[in-house]
C-alpha cells in the first residue's frame, strides 16, 4: 500500500481539526479535516467562511497565486437545518476557493482511500480501522508528517560548514592588512591590494576578478559583509555541500565584478557580488522546491534582495551593478552544479550554455579596445598607468582619439599634453594645456606646465601670469615658486 506525501500545517489542541498540504494533489493541495457533530447548518456557514479567509492567510505565506482547500467534515450526521447546497458549492475568498464535503458513516473511508489518502492500486483495511477511523487518520496523518518534516529538514542539512568561516577569516585578514599598509580607504593601497580598477584590468591584468571578492574599504563595509556571509553563507554551504558553495561563491563574485567593470568606472571591492550569488542560490533553490522555500524564507529573500536594490539605486557609493551581476550569477551556477542528489544533467547543461551565452555578449558589448568607447575615468586611468610606465606614444595613440571624438576632461587634455611635452611636441602639448586650463581654471599643474612651454618660447610675460597661477593656487609646491620667483626678477 503505497502512501501519498501530507504535512500538516495546523493541528488543533484537542486533535479534532486538522490542516494538511499535498503539493502533489492539484485539485486539492490544501485539505482541512475536521471531527464533529454537525448540528446547524449555520454554524458550518461561519465555518467556511472562517476557514475560507484562514486560507487567503495561508496562500499567501506560501507564495500561492491560487489556492484550493478542500473542507472535510466528519460526522455521525448531517446538520438537522442544512441545505444541501451548503455542503455542495464552494466558497471563494480573494484568491482562496474552499471546496466542502461532508462525511457520515463508512462512506469515509470509501472516499478517503481513493481520493486523499492512498496512491491508485489495491489494497484492503484491516477491520479495526473501520471501527476507528478517526484515530487511524489521525495516527496515519501524524506519522506521514513527520516523515516529511525530517525530509524537508534534510534539504538543509546536507553539510557541515567550513569554507563560510575561511572565507570570513580570509577577508578580515585581509583588511588588517591593508590598515597596515596605508589604509582600507586609501584608493593606492586599494589598487596595490588588488580592488578592481578598471584601467589595469584594461590593460591585462584580469585577476582582479578575484582579489576585489576579498577586500573591503573601511570597517563598516567588513562588519555588514561579514554578518551578511555568516548567515547566507552557512545556510547556502548547508543546502549545497561544501564544493558546490566554493564554486558558488567564488564564481557568483566573479560575476559580480565583471558586471561591475562592464558597467561602472568606480574603484571598487568587496564579498557583496559574492553574497548576493548566495541570494541566487537561494532562489534558486526556491525553483526546485518552491512550497518549502515560501513556507520558510522566501518571503523574507525576496524581501531583503529587493530592500538592498532599492537602496542600491537610491543611495551613492554602492556598486549595484556588482550586487545585480554577482545575483544573477548565483543563480546560474546553481543551477549548473545544481543541489546534491537533485541532478538533472539536461537543466544543468542548458544553464551552463546560457551562462556561456550571457557572459560572451555582456563581454563582446564591453568596452572593447577603443578607446573612444570608454568613459572618461577610465581613460584617463589607462593614460596615467601608461604615462608611469614612461609609454609615451601609447600614451598619445590612445588619447588623440578621445580629444577629437570623445568627451575628455581637463585631465584628458593635461596627460596628452605631458605626452606630447616628452615627444618634444610642444605647440600640440601647448594647444592642449589652454584646453586643460578652458576646462579648469584651478588647474595648477597646467599652469605650471604651459609658463615651462611659454618659457622656451620666449614669452616670458605669459609665462609669468602663469607660473604666478599655478604659485597661487598652490603654494606649497616648492617648484612653483621658484619658478616664479625667477620671472619675476
């Protein structure tokens, strides 16, 4: 005799109400069992009607956009003023449709076996149960529950945490580490570090798809991390084993940061890609199992994803594009590796594909090589790296387009000009640094280099106005000031 799957929702104190789901039964997937003597009908009209709005609450913990609840009354009679139609049509509360159905006598069991209780094929019932069917469904109900809350249970018990706790130790490391070598805040020791910058990736070195995952700029940012992998991250490793999260976590912050180099220019690190790829694992999960993800934290992920979007959005400083990227990839790499003793190798495979897919044309969309293409931060990033590295026509190829097609800034048109300043080119360099100085007035550096280029001119009067400019705006620099003071006699 082969049993259907039942957990119950609600058991009554004296045990003569009881509330079971079966995800299995379409046309029933909630059913309301209830022993008494029915004696006027309306009381049962209350009944339903109680029972119909109990169900709207019940729909809606479960994530249900219908829900169908089928009432069973067991008794010795029907009610002695009942219409018949109180027992035969539904009642319907919003979205909750409460089917009723009385049952008197042996016709119980005829109409439970067949229809609630057991699986299609032959059986029989020992005699005793048909003396005492109440307590048999009752026995029978309890011990099918608690099978299933121990197979639930297991969903989320699968392993033993230990790589939430490493990757917790790996970034607090991490972050005295910068304290000590300049500070979490200080954008040098960042790069130095491994935060992601757009420039240098730009320019080959792709490892800092990973390093970001790690750091985390001031302690706030560590402390909310931390708390965030501590919780999402034990129940992920949990659900998934050990492996599966490393892959997971790993691969989800990879994604983070690559959606966030793809999309904004800002200096940026932290696990927040990463632990958003927990929340898409979660979800995830929640595709394979959507009943209990609902009936335990559904509610409350969705909640929580949609609350860290919004403010996201609404608030400066945060990376959304690496929180949207690291989501979107937990997802996907949870459904590649998928939950243990839950494979499905054609799903899995049309994941990866897709991922494949995704990835290829968020890439091929990215910035590319030219440089007209990128924004301005991340120009004049490159043009720095490569003016450091003494690389000075790399320096002006990648420029020059920008000055004439793009948008460049005062810094856009002062790195072309030192550029040109040590390819001895100096009217171009010239005709650059008035841009510069167009663009900003404030641009001591500027002055500083065009009184130099006006000098060997021999326009030592502009060059004068100049070097006083750049001696006013910044009088600390020693270089301006003598060179000021030397025109000025």
């Amino acid at each position: 005799m082969e049993y259907k799957e039942y957990r119950i929702l609600k058991l009554s104190e004296n045990q003569d109400e009881i509330w079971l789901e079966n995800a299995r039964v379409k046309e029933a997937n909630i059913i309301r069992i209830v022993r008494r003597d029915l004696d006027w009908g309306n009381w049962v009209k209350r009944d339903l009607e109680m029972t119909s709005i109990n169900g709207e609450k019940i729909r809606k913990s479960l994530g249900k956009r219908q829900l169908t609840i089928k009432n069973l009354y067991i008794s010795t009679y029907p009610p002695v003023d009942g219409d018949p139609a109180l027992l035969r049509d539904p009642v319907e509360h919003r979205k909750t449709n409460v089917q009723p159905m009385l049952l008197h006598g042996e016709e119980s069991i005829e109409v439970l076996k067949g229809d609630l209780l057991f699986n299609e094929g032959e059986w029989e019932l020992p005699p005793e149960i048909l003396e005492a069917n109440v307590d048999w469904i009752k026995n029978m109900t309890m011990t099918s529950s608690k099978q299933q809350v121990q197979k639930d249970r297991q969903l989320f018990e699968r392993g033993k945490p230990f790589f939430t706790y490493f990757f917790i130790a790996v970034q607090v490391f991490m972050f005295f580490i910068l304290e000590l070598n300049g500070g979490s805040k200080d954008p040098e020791t960042l790069i130095e570090f491994g935060a992601k910058y757009n420039p240098l990736m730009i320019e080959g070195e792709w490892w800092r798809l990973v390093t970001p995952i790690f750091l985390h700029i001031g302690l706030l940012h560590l402390l909310m991390n931390t708390l965030a992998l501590y919780y999402l991250g034990l129940a992920v490793e949990k659900m998934f084993g050990r492996i599966r999260f490393v892959v997971i976590y790993i691969l989800s912050g990879i994604t983070g940061t690559l959606a966030s180099f793809l999309f904004t220019s800002n200096l940026s690190a932290g696990a927040s890609g990463a632990i958003f790829g927990c929340f898409g694992a979660l979800l995830y999960f929640g595709v394979l199992h959507p009943n209990i993800f609902f009936r335990t934290m559904g509610t409350n992920i969705i909640g929580v994803i949609l609350l860290n979007l919004a403010l996201g959005f609404s608030l400066p400083g945060i990376d959304n594009a690496g929180h949207i990227g690291g989501l979107i990839g937990g997802f996907l790499v949870a459904g590649i590796v998928s939950l243990p003793h839950y494979n499905r190798p054609v799903r899995q495979i049309l994941f990866l594909i897709g991922s494949i897919l995704i990835t290829g044309i968020l890439v091929w969309q990215g910035p590319g090589t030219d440089s007209t293409n990128w924004d301005t931060d991340t120009v004049n990033g490159v043009a720095q790296e490569k003016i450091s590295n003494q690389e000075w026509e790399e320096a002006e190829k990648l420029l020059t387009p920008v000055v004439e097609e793009g948008s460049p800034d005062a810094q856009t048109f002062f790195y072309l000009s030192y550029a040109e300043i040590k390819q001895n080119k100096l009217p171009a360099a010239k005709k650059h640094l008035i841009a510069a100085i167009e663009e900003d007035e404030s641009f001591h550096e500027a002055h500083y280099n065009l009184a130099l280029i006006l000098i060997d001119s021999g326009n030592r009067e502009e060059a004068l106005l100049h070097a006083k400019k750049a001696y006013d705006l910044n009088r600390q620099d020693k270089n301006y000031e003598k060179l000021y003071n030397d025109l000025n006699r």
